[in-house]
C-alpha cells in the first residue's frame, strides 16, 4: 500500500470512528510521538495519552462527522475540511473545521492542527 493510500485509510478511519463510539479505533491512526492543537492556538495535547483523554470526551458527546472536501495529500501531509456535529442540551452543535495532518512512513498521525474559529462553528436550535 502506498503512503497516500495509507493516509487516505487513516482519514477516513478517523472521521468514521466517532460514529461508531470506537476510541480504539482513533487512537490506532497515531504514532507513539504525537501530539494535537485542537483548535490552532489552544495548549497542545502531547502523547497518546493525552489525546485518548481528549477525544474521550468527543466521543462520549456522540460526535458525529462528515467529510466536506476532498483529502488533499502533498507528500507526507493531508488537510481536509469536514464537519462536526453533536447534541447537547443547548441545541445541535455544528464546527466547520480543517484538519491537518502530518504522517510517518508508515502511515501513522505525528501530529494534528484543526483550523476553525468563531465563524466556523455554533449550536443550531
């Protein structure tokens, strides 16, 4: 399998794992050596540790996520934009975000920026 083939695995893996509730399979996307910004600005999330408490919480909200774009792939590195939804007691929540992801030769996740800010996302009643 090629790299761009493998990427392409992992980002699809990654956005259907919310789905199904499967935080294993989110975790298996990323290398030893990760780390997060989630969003670009906040503190980042460093080790496998810290992003399975992080994405601990998505899940458990009952993320849901939908690819909004094709996965542009230049070498070892891929963006994409899709959206973000979950429900919460104020209404739908909705982010609009791009991620972008750096990847080893093997096709696992070194780190992630996710790109949105207050235009990007909001609840909808």
């Amino acid at each position: 399998m090629t790299l761009t083939e493998k990427i392409t695995k992992a980002v699809h893996k990654y956005l259907s794992s919310f789905e199904k509730k499967d935080l294993d399979g989110i975790m298996s996307i990323y290398a030893e050596d990760c780390w997060i910004e989630d969003p670009v600005g906040s503190e980042r999330k460093v080790g496998r540790e810290a992003l399975r408490e992080f994405y601990a919480l998505g899940v458990d909200m009952g993320v849901r996520m939908t690819l909004e774009s094709e996965i542009r792939i230049a070498g070892n590195e891929a963006a994409f934009a899709f959206r973000l939804e979950a429900d919460t007691p104020e209404g739908r929540l909705s982010v609009r975000p791009i991620d972008v992801m750096v990847f080893d030769d093997e096709g696992k996740v070194r780190s992630m920026r996710a790109y949105f800010g207050p235009t990007n996302q909001g609840l909808e009643s």
